[in-house]
C-alpha cells in the first residue's frame, strides 16, 4: 500500500481497517494535506471487501486539537467560500458506508470534535478533552460542530460549550451520551473499538450496511417517514443471500458463514 506522512494505516484484525492520525508535533492539527490521506485511506477500505468496519483514533495526547489555524488563517473569504473549505471533509461521512468507530484520547477540539462526532459510534478514554473553542478564535464550528453536538447532547448544553469555548470532560461526554463508552485507559480505549469494529466484521456487510443507513436517516427524518424507510430496507434484505443464510443457519442451529451478497 501507500505510505502516508500523517497518518498510520493497518488492519490488526480480520475485517478491521485502522487509521491512527500521526502528526504528534501539531497535537494532529488538521492540515489540508492530512485530511486528504484521510480521506484516500478510508476510500481504500471502502473499496476493500476484506474490510468490514474502521476505527479511527489520534494519540494519548491528541485525538485532534483541530483544524489547522496556521494554515487558515490569512484565508479570505473568497478562498474559503470559493473553494468550499471544510466541504472536503464531509465526504469522509458521506462516502464510507462502512461503520466507523472513532477512539478518543486526549484533546479532541473544534475540527477533531467535529471529526470524531462524524463516527457511528465513538468511545473515549478517561482523559479524553472535547471543546468547540472556535467562538475563542473569532469563528464558529465550521465542520458539522453545531448540528452534531446539539444532536447528540442537547441544545442548552450544546449552546453552553459551543458560545464558552468551554471543554467537555470524558465523565460528562459518558454521562451526557456524546460517547457510547468511557474506558478506563487510552489503550483500553483503542483495543475496545478495534474489538467492537472485529464483532461488527463478523456480520454480513450488507446488513452493517443497511443498519448503519437506517439509523443515520433518523437524524434526517421524522419519525413516520423513518420507520418506513427503515421498513423498505428490511423488506429489501429478503432478497439478499445473507438472510437466507442468517435465518437458515439459526433454524439449523449452526453458525452462518457470510458471503456478503
Ligand atoms: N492548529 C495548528 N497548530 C496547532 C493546533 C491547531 N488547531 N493546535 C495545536 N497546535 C500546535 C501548536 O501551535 C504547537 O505548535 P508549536 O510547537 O510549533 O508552537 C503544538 O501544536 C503544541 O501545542 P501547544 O504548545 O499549544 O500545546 P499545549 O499542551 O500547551 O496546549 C491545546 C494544547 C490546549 C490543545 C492548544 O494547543 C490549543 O488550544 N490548540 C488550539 C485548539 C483550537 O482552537 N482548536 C479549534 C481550531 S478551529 C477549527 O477547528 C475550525 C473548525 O471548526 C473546522
């Protein structure tokens, strides 16, 4: 494969693709450059059938203490709204259909907030730090910040930090349902979600896929509308072999063997 200047890439386990952001001397600032190998590495396991779930993490230190200031700031406007800054980012949601888990130590800050919000699941170890200090910077959270935080926490807590730039502990982000898990260390924290991404590898892609794409349209969608696209996805799975075999196998009491199709 292809090496990559910011970021680690490997599969530790059958099915899991691993993305390590590694750009230790800016706490994993998320320069342009790097959002890209980002962005290459998670198509590659999108593509990759072999692959059946991605966790991404940082360091200890860092998960991301956001996005590059240095690098944006002499933007104008015309460059930021001309080339559509940020924009490039939300394709890292939009294009893996895979589900991704994101591990979260230490600071994880305005853009890697953002980034780490943009998984399906996320799981944080003890010292985890999340903050949107933008308004600190004179700017608001310009990758998703706004919506994901007040869904996932509520408004007045979300407005709280997002108008203080005041940070979020790892005990409130467990409490407050902003992460699925605290665990009790940074390894603790990277091994859990390489072991859920595992078990998540062993289903079918295809009903992973379906779940992760049913329970994303309830952001989007009321509840009526909702359950009914949920109902024509699982009513579409019946013509998938995976149910067949899924169902067969427990009528038989044995184990299913996948095939993905
Ligand atoms: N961009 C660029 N460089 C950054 C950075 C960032 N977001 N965060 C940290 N760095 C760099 C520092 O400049 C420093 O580099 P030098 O050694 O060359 O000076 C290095 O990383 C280490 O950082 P500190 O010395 O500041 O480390 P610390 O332990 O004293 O503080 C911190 C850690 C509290 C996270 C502090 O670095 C900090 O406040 N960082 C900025 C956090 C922030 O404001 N993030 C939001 C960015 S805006 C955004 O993300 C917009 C958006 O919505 C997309």
């Amino acid at each position: 494969g292809r090496t990559f200047e910011y970021i680690k890439v490997s599969t530790p386990k059958p099915g899991v693709g691993f993305i390590e952001l590694n750009r230790p001397k800016a706490l994993n600032a998320l320069c342009t450059p790097l959002i890209l190998e980002l962005n290459s590495a998670l198509r590659t396991f999108q593509s990759d059938t072999a692959v059946g779930a991605v966790v991404l993490t940082g360091s200890e230190r860092a998960f991301a203490a956001g996005a590059d200031i240095k690098e944006m700031k002499d933007l104008s406007f015309a460059q930021a709204y001309g080339n559509d800054f940020i924009e490039s980012w939300s394709d890292l949601v939009t294009f893996l259909k895979k589900p991704l888990i994101t591990a979260v130590n230490g600071y994880a800050l305005g853009g890697g907030c953002e980034l780490a919000m943009m998984g399906d699941i996320m799981y944080c170890g003890p010292k985890a730090v999340f903050g949107q200090p933008e308004i600190k910077l004179g700017v608001i959270p310009g990758a998703g910040g706004s919506q994901r935080l007040t869904k996932a926490i509520g408004k007045s807590r979300a407005m709280e930090c997002i108008l203080t730039g005041d940070n979020i502990t790892a005990e409130q982000a467990g409490e407050w349902g902003l992460v699925a898990k605290v665990f009790e260390g940074p390894q603790e924290c990277v091994d859990g979600a390489l072991a859920t991404a595992e078990k998540i590898a062993s289903y079918s892609q295809i009903a992973a896929k379906a779940c992760k794409e049913v329970v994303n349209k309830s952001q989007d969608l009321g509840i009526r509308e909702g359950i009914e696209f949920e109902r024509r996805v699982f009513h579409g799975l019946f013509g998938s072999q995976d149910q067949k075999i899924g169902m067969g196998a427990f009528a038989a009491k044995q184990k299913p063997e996948w095939t993905n199709e």
